[in-house]
C-alpha cells in the first residue's frame, strides 16, 4: 500500500498548486502546502495556522477524514490495513479541500 499512496500524492501534487512538495515512507506521507510553489512561502506560517489551513481541515472533518494538520503540512496516517479504496476515498475528500488552499496560490 506504500506505493499505492505515494501515487496518490504524486497525482495530487501535480494536480494542486497549493501543494509544494509531497513525501512519503510506506503508509506515512506528508503534503507541505505553499502560497507560491517557486518562493515555498508557506500556507501558514511557523508555530502558527492561517484561514486557509484552518477551512481545509474543517472541509476534510465535515467529510469524515480525519487527518492532522501541522502548520502548513498534511499529515497522511492511515491505519496499516487500509485498503485501496478506503485510501481513494480519503484521497477523494483531501483532492477537493484541497481546492481552498489552490485559491489563494500567488501566480
């Protein structure tokens, strides 16, 4: 399932402007997610949060994903017997919060 999800973030990064960089090891993955994919400022700033990170959050809770959000950074931590299409479920839900912190990339 590692490679499934590093796919998934693959395809989700190249599909997001918000996203800065995706990384992963087995079923643990990380989104950072940035206001300017050539300066990575971030969506948020250190030790603090922003009203972009705080609404994608909401968006994923309302929807039944729970993930952890740190910063500017998504946590991706599904238990180790996930299935493929529980984790395309959850990819589903992330792929159109993701649509809040896209809306305000800096072109």
């Amino acid at each position: 399932m590692g490679a499934v999800l590093r796919r998934m973030l693959s395809d989700l990064g190249e599909a997001h402007p918000s996203i800065g960089e995706v990384r992963s090891l087995g079923l643990f993955g990380i989104i950072e997610l940035v206001k300017d994919r050539k300066t990575k400022e971030p969506m948020a700033p250190w030790n603090g949060s922003s009203p972009e990170m705080i609404a994608l959050r909401k968006h994923c809770l309302d929807n039944k994903l729970f993930l952890y959000t740190h910063w500017h950074t998504i946590l991706i931590i599904p238990p180790l017997i996930i299935t493929e299409e529980q984790l395309q479920e959850g990819f589903t839900v992330l792929d159109e919060a993701l649509k809040i912190t896209d809306a305000v990339v800096k072109s």
